[in-house]
C-alpha cells in the first residue's frame, strides 16, 4: 500500500474516531455574542494603551511558532488567529516580541519585556506572577503508545513504565505529582518526544489530541496509537498577563468571551485540517472516500443526537444549575478520589467548607431572587480567587466545599483568608457587602471522607460562633 493510500486511510480513522466519540475532538471554551461591551475605564485603556507586548512559543506547531516574513519575526498558528480575533474585538493591538525558545519567553515576561504570554496552561508556579485569561481553546491531552501497547485505563497500575515529556510543561508537573510511579523523562520538543515513543526509547507520551494528530500525520507515524486518556487532564490554554496589568487582563477577556464556537472550530480546522491526498488509483480513493462519507453520515447525525441527549443529562447530574459550579453528587466523586490519592501516596490535602455570613437576612429583606443572585454573584468570586488545582463546588444552601490537592492546613487557611478578604471587596447588587465564614481541616493518616469532613464541620462551627467572617483551622 503506498504511503499516501496509509495517510488517507489514517485521517478517516482519525476522523471516525472522533465522531465515534471514543476521544473527544476539541473542546472549545464557551463563547459569547460578537457585541464587545467596556466600562469609561476600559474604554480609555484601550485608547491610551500602545501595543501589548507578546511573547510566545516559537516552535509549537499546529498551536503557534515564529516565522520570518519579508525579513521580520511574524507570529502564526492556531493561537496567532485566535489572538488576533480577539484584538479585532478589543481594539488592542499587540507586538511580538522575538525569543528562541519557550523558556526564554517565559523569562522574557519575568523580567518585563512583555506583558503578556500567547496560549499556556494555569499552574501553581505560574500563578506567582502571571494572571489568566479565560481559555481561548481547550484540548483534550491524550496518550501516545506504539500500536502493540495495551489500552491505559489507570496510569497508577503502571508500576516503572516510562512516560517522555517536552521539558517544562504543565502536564509534566501534574504526572510527577500525581503518578510517582511513572518514571519521567524529557526531551527538547514535542516532536522528540513522539519519536521517542516511536524508537521504543520510552513506553508513553501525554499530548494535545490536536499536536499528536499534526505530528502523526507530518511525520507519518503510523505504527502509534492513541491509548486512552485522563479526563481530568486537558490543556485549558489561555493568555497570561504579568500582575500588574489587571486591566488588560479584563479587556482581554471581554475579547475571549464574544468568540463563538464556529470561529474557534474554523481556526482550528484550518491548521489541522482532515483531509485526504490522492494516490495514482483514483477510481479506488474515491470508493473508499465515498463508502466512508455515507458512513461519516450516518455516524455523525446519530452521534450529534445521542450527545446532545448525553451532555444535557450529564450536566444536570453534574453540575449545580443556579451556579453553574460541581454539585454535592460531583464534589462526593471528587472528594472520594483525593482522599485516595492521599492514603496511597501520603500526599497533603486539605479542605474548606465556606459559609455566607446571615445569608438567611437576604431571602428574608429582599426575596429568594435576591438571595440566588446573591450566591451567583458568591460562586463567581470564589470560583475566580481559587488555584487551577483546587475544585470548589456547592455542598448545599448558602456553604460551598473547596477541595484543595498537595495543600497543607495552613496553605488552605491562607487560601480561605484570601476568598474572605476578596469577598469583602466585592459589591452585591444593591451596593452590599457580604462576609463568609470558614472552616479548614487537613487529611490526617486513617481519615476518610466522613472524619475528614466532620473536622471542617466543627471549625466552621466555631468560625460562626465566634463571630463570623473568620476562618478557624481544626
């Protein structure tokens, strides 16, 4: 079979995959109207701001790389276009600034030299100095094997296999947090770490869906396969902004707000694009592209039916509809979980149960309307002050749980120190304020989730009782 037959054979597998729904094409992060809305203040910043400096990874293709045009540095790429959608939205103009690699743009925005980073993933160590945009794109990550390697439904029972990373990223430092047992290598590039896999100098990589289907295909690797995935791994992939410019992080998300879905699937589909190269038979390619594309059919409009039906009824079960946050069913799953991970790897983990201080004066002066936004206005707060690695959710009425992995009793109290100070500066509708009450507690050697949380229960208690708008650690 000739390699161009392999490669047109390859892209409908691909493609039957996705709509087979085995591993989800990419997610796009929700999208708003195209009718960008800005405050007197952010409409002067726009005005007097010059150019936002840029920096970005030079060479991480189909996402973004630099090349040179007409003798200058042009910045292109899936990012390049989402990026540039958003100025055209805002108003803002940006300015690449040119670096060699990923790690000098990333101390390049350390040291000042620009004001914004192009498409990264949120973490701890980043969260010191840069804050986050919301998602422009979100991608599945999923893990590349040879084709003979057996699927990979729990990574923890891969007892010293090998798993390559390009040095540096934000996958790598969660697999070293949360697998001990995979043993971590790294390499320059994410194409080295795909031809790792493939010269069986490691056993795995974890990748962008969308970066492994480019590598895949550029270098025709067909004797790699996706093995499987961790749903709770995904590249949400958005702009830093260096701390002092919280302005600019506003704008930019009025921006990313207004992208609709179908503009984001075009940008990415114009760098990935699914298509199929001809060989001499034509009268075969075109068989196969014709009993595939009725296939393709038939898969896509049953597909589309059962996910929609699927996606509404998993969020119902999932998710808390008046704040749009993880409800009691999804927190007790995720609760049950870190408290496994605990005991397996004696892993720090900590909890905080928050309480809106005399939520009850709300529905009792001004209604339960009232009251509902107030616990909307409440869940965006929190949701907007806590780390990427922590998970808050609505544990029932006025209290929200906040889960808090690699985090110890003093960490999360500081972190409930800052939620309660963030919700003092936050005006409710009417001009009020509102104070929350906190109780901590951190996982102990033979807790479970029951003693865990009956810990938290108590120090809440004591936060309410020695007068509220406090945070007590049990």
């Amino acid at each position: 079979m000739s390699r161009r037959l392999s490669l047109f054979l390859f892209c409908i597998l691909l493609l039957a995959v996705q709509l087979a729904g085995a591993f989800p094409a990419v997610c796009l992060a929700d999208s708003g109207p195209a009718n960008v809305r800005f405050t007197p203040a952010e409409q002067r910043f726009i005005r007097e701001s010059g150019p936002v400096t840029l920096c970005v990874d030079p060479d991480w293709p189909p996402f973004e790389k630099v090349e040179t045009h007409n003798g200058q540095p042009r910045h292109v790429g899936i990012a390049a276009d989402i990026i540039a959608l958003v100025a055209q939205r805002t108003g803002l103009t940006f300015e690449l600034v040119p670096t060699a690699t990923w790690d000098e743009s990333i101390a390049a925005a350390r040291a000042g030299r620009c004001q914004a980073l192009s498409f990264l993933n949120q973490t701890p160590q980043r969260e010191a100095w840069l804050g986050f945009t919301d998602p422009l794109l979100t991608d599945p990550n999923v893990f590349i094997t040879r084709v003979e390697h057996p699927a990979i439904t729990d990574p923890a029972a891969l007892e010293g296999a090998t798993i390559v990373f390009p040095e540096g990223t934000a996958m790598e430092e969660l697999i070293r947090k949360d697998y001990p047992n995979l043993k971590v290598l790294v390499t320059e590039s994410e194409a080295d770490a795909i031809r790792m896999v493939e010269e069986r100098k490691a056993d795995m990589t974890m990748r962008s869906l969308i970066v492994a289907a480019y590598t895949i295909r550029q270098q025709g690797l067909f004797n790699l396969k996706i093995a499987g995935r961790l749903p709770e791994y995904e590249n949400k992939l958005r702009m830093g902004v260096v701390r002092n410019d919280p302005l600019l992080r506003t704008v930019l998300n009025r921006g990313i707000r207004s992208l609709t879905l179908e503009e984001r699937q075009q940008i990415v589909n114009r760098h990935v694009p699914i298509t199929a190269q001809t060989s001499v038979d034509y009268w075969l390619v075109a068989r196969v592209a014709g009993f595939f594309a009725l296939l393709a059919g038939v898969v896509l409009w049953y597909n589309r039916r059962l996910k929609r039906m699927n996606a509404v009824l998993e969020r119902l079960a999932r998710t808390d509809p008046l704040t749009d946050l993880p409800n009691r069913s999804r927190l007790n799953e995720l609760f049950r979980r870190e408290v496994e991970r605990a005991q397996r790897y004696r892993r720090p983990f900590s909890i905080a149960i928050l309480d809106i201080d005399h939520f009850k004066r709300v529905n009792d002066e001004h209604g339960h309307l009232a009251g509902d936004r107030t616990l909307q206005i409440f869940a965006r707060t929190v949701r907007d002050y806590v780390r990427s690695t922590d998970t808050v959710g609505r544990w029932g009425g006025e209290e929200f749980l906040v889960l808090c992995p690699e985090t110890t009793a003093e960490e999360a109290a500081q972190l409930a120190e800052r939620l309660r100070g963030a919700l003092r500066a936050t005006q409710f509708e009417g001009g009020r304020t509102h104070t929350l009450s906190a109780g901590v507690a951190a996982f102990r050697e033979g807790d479970s989730v029951d003693t865990l949380l009956h810990r938290a229960d108590i120090a809440l208690y004591r936060a309410k009782n020695g007068g509220r708008d406090r945070v007590e650690v049990e």
